[in-house]
C-alpha cells in the first residue's frame, strides 16, 4: 500500500501549488495514520482540477471541496478562527520528502480553529512530540 508521499507524489501537483494540511502531516511525521489526505491548492490549480471533470464536488462549511480517490482539496484554507490563507501556509510549508506539509504551529492553529474533539486530541500529540525534540 503506498504511503503518503507517494500518493501526493503520484498526484503530480506542481510545486508551489499546494500543501498537504490536517492529518496528513501527522502521518507524514509519524504521529498516527491518516484516513485520507487534506490538501489546500492555489486558485488556479482548483480551477483546472474542478474543471477536469475527475474530481468530485461537496458542500462542507460554505465551501466547495473537491474528493477524489481518499484526496480532500481545500479551495482556500482561511477560516473565520484562522486566518492564515493558502498562499501564506504553502510559503511557509515544511518539506519533508520533496512534498510540502503544513507547519507544526500552523496545524496546532488550525486544528484549535476547527475544534472538533479529533482535533484536539491531535494537538495534544502534537505538542507531545514537541517536547521530545
């Protein structure tokens, strides 16, 4: 079964387009395993995915996401809670494997904002791992 980097890989996203966000960068570094892989994306790189045909449309909190094949695309990752847009987190993305992830502050911000219990939970492991290092 392919892990992470290689299904992002295998997306083909061109660089400076994207950022793996949410569970994602907590299998990328080895926190837990991700049920599916949260990706925010440029504007225009939404455009030409929506305008594909290959990707499925949904309505979750006032946005239009796209899904296809365990892939969640974001079409803009500010939140009323957090602020910080889609140019700003693929800026300050951290590379691990040539695929760029949310930043760990980021994703203890993000995932505050969003304040589900599943979220809360993952900040607690978070900062855990935080602390070893």
């Amino acid at each position: 079964m392919p892990d992470i980097f290689e299904k992002v890989t295998a997306l083909g996203f061109p660089p400076g387009e994207y950022v793996v966000v949410a569970s994602g960068v907590l299998e990328a570094i080895g926190i837990r395993k991700a049920r599916d892989v949260d990706m925010t994306v440029t504007p225009e790189l939404f455009e030409r995915l929506r305008a594909s045909g290959e990707w499925r449309e949904v309505e979750r909190w006032g946005k239009i996401f796209l899904e296809k094949d365990g892939f969640d695309i974001i079409p803009e990752l500010s939140w009323p809670a957090y602020p910080t847009t889609t140019k700003q987190a693929i800026a300050s993305a951290m590379m691990i494997r040539s695929i760029p992830f949310l930043n760990l502050d980021e994703l203890i911000k993000f995932k505050r904002a969003l304040g589900r219990k599943k979220d809360l939970a993952d900040i607690e492991l978070i900062e855990a791992r935080l602390k070893k290092e």
